[in-house]
C-alpha cells in the first residue's frame, strides 16, 4: 500500500499536467507525530510537560526534542529515522508516477501538531 503523502503528491502532479507540461516541483511534507504510534505520541506529550517544567526529557522514541520543534531528522538513535520514511515516500511516489511526470524535490518534516497543555482550572 503506497504511503498516503505520496498518493496525494501523485494526484496532485498527474491532475497538474493536465493543464500544462510540468517542468519541476518542490515538495514538503510535515509528518505528524501520529504517525510513530502510540509511543511517539506519549513521547511528545512527556516531553511537552517536561520542558514546561524545566525536567529531562524523554527521547526513546525520536532520541531528540521534538516538542515544539520542526526537525528534519531525529537523534541518531531513534526507533525509525526520518530519513526511512522520506524514501519510503520518494519510492512510492516513483512507482506511482512512472514516466508521466517529473519526481518533485522533497523533504520531510517532522511537525508537532500535539499541543495537549493541562492548566490548573482559575
């Protein structure tokens, strides 16, 4: 099954050629933590309460500061690298594109969408 960033780059370049050749396109993609599971998202949320708290992180999962940080790669020792997923994308959006249009220049981005911030009750 063809990751769902790469079908809608697909899409999106094969309706886009339609109105006109295509000479080049750039691409970002913003992952969200969602896509580590259930792991990186608890990961996210400690990590949110502990650096408003000015506590240790924890970095098991992306072995880096995620929250509140866009990154292009995580930490060398993280569960899955960023790096697995871009080329995850970049082969499935190959096959999907075959010779019907230009492969975009892309980069993934790591996105914090997760802000679940408990305040005390005023």
């Amino acid at each position: 099954m063809a990751h769902p960033a790469a079908v809608a780059l697909a899409l999106l370049l094969l309706r886009a050629k339609k109105a006109g050749p295509i000479r080049n396109t750039i691409a970002t993609i913003f992952e969200p933590v969602s896509e580590r599971g259930r792991q990186g998202m608890d990961e996210l949320n400690e990590q949110t309460v502990n650096l408003l708290s000015f506590q240790q992180m924890p970095t098991s999962v992306f072995d880096s500061q995620v929250a509140f940080n866009m990154l292009d790669r995580y930490g060398r020792g993280s569960a899955k690298p960023l790096e697995a997923t871009e080329r995850r994308i970049a082969a499935h959006l190959r096959k999907l594109l075959g010779v019907h249009a230009p492969m975009p220049a892309m980069t993934l981005v790591r996105r914090q969408f997760f802000t679940r911030i408990l305040f005390p009750s005023i």
